[in-house]
C-alpha cells in the first residue's frame, strides 16, 4: 500500500494556571493566562474524525471537515472490502498518496479494519471506493464517481469528501458519528 501523506501534530506544552499577581493585575493576568489556554486548546492535537463503511457500500459521513494535521480514520463495518482513493475531479487523475484498502470484518466482535490519513493544507479531498464505484467524464468536463452498474447499494456512488480547514463552523458541522471509532450498528452485506 502506499504511504500516508501525514504529518506529525506539533507537541504544545501548555502553561500552569498560576499568577503571582493580586487585584487587578490578577485579573488582567488571568485573562491573558485564559488566552493563552484557548490558543493552547486549539493546538492540542484534534481527535480523529471516523469515516464507516457498511453493507449499504456507502461511505456514511460521506462530508466531513478537519483540521490540517487532524487524521481521518476510515472504518471498515461491512464484511467485503473497500478502497478509498483521492482523485481530482477537474483532471479525472487519481492520488497516488491518498490511496487506501481496507479489509471487511464478519461482524460485531471482531476486528475492523482501518485506513487514516492526514492532509497538510486546507482544501477539498474529494474520494471514492474503486470497488463500488467508478470514475466517469461529464459533459462539462468534470469528472465524477459512478455507481458501478455490477454493485449492490442504495444506488448512490460510493464516494465522499474531506475538507480540509481551520473554520470552527465547519468543523463543528461534523455528523455525530463521526466521533466514534465504532458504530453499534454493522450493517453486513
Ligand atoms: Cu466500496
């Protein structure tokens, strides 16, 4: 398999909440010390963000945002395998960084299957399954996933899309699933 694009988080030591100060100067060194603990949050290396497969052959948070740096772990919750691989859709050429396989698992259990990745900048990374879907020009030129007509599913194509950024609002916009490393529900198939 080829390797990951990642990178390392950097590694932030965060100040003690302690001042020598009294009164006001307390007061207006607290509330730096407070800025400097938000900045310091904000540096903390992010949680992952969990993207599932299921039996459906769809990717379930098939939009989510993260942080540069942050890892996007794909879950592997159905019985067949899938491959994640990132392609462009004004150029129709596929990633040869963002490029994963991940193994079905027979059920709740056992084992699942993963594949993470992280992406340096900010930006849209778009990627489909290649066993599920296919990649086909449109008439504007762009090009899309297809649902391969040989695949079972729900009809829509198995693909999906990471964003890449530092904006709160889209990083808060996450479904709630996507917190989780394990879903309750497998969904074999
Ligand atoms: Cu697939």
């Amino acid at each position: 398999m080829p390797h990951d694009p990642n990178v390392r988080s950097p590694n932030v030591r965060c100040p003690n909440v302690r001042s020598p100060f009294r009164g006001p100067l307390r007061a207006a060194a607290l509330a730096a010390l407070f800025l400097s603990g938000a900045a310091c949050a904000w540096a903390k290396p992010a949680p992952p963000v969990y993207v599932h497969m299921n039996g459906a052959n769809e990717f379930l948070e098939n939009v989510v945002a993260v942080r540069p740096g942050q890892p996007v772990v794909f879950v592997d919750e159905d019985t067949g395998a899938h491959t994640i691989v990132g392609y462009n859709p004004a150029t129709g050429t596929t990633s040869k960084r963002f490029d994963g396989v991940v193994a079905g698992t027979p059920g709740p259990g056992h084992p699942v299957h993963t594949y993470t990745v992280r992406f340096r900048h900010p930006g849209l990374k778009y990627y489909y399954c290649s066993v599920h879907a296919e990649l086909a020009k449109e008439p504007g030129g762009v090009t899309l996933p297809k649902k391969r007509p040989t695949v079972g599913g729900y009809g829509t194509p198995m693909d999906g899309l990471i964003i890449v950024t530092t904006d709160p609002h889209l990083l808060a916009d996450n479904p709630a699933t996507s917190a989780h490393r394990i879903l309750p529900h497998f969904f074999g198939g």
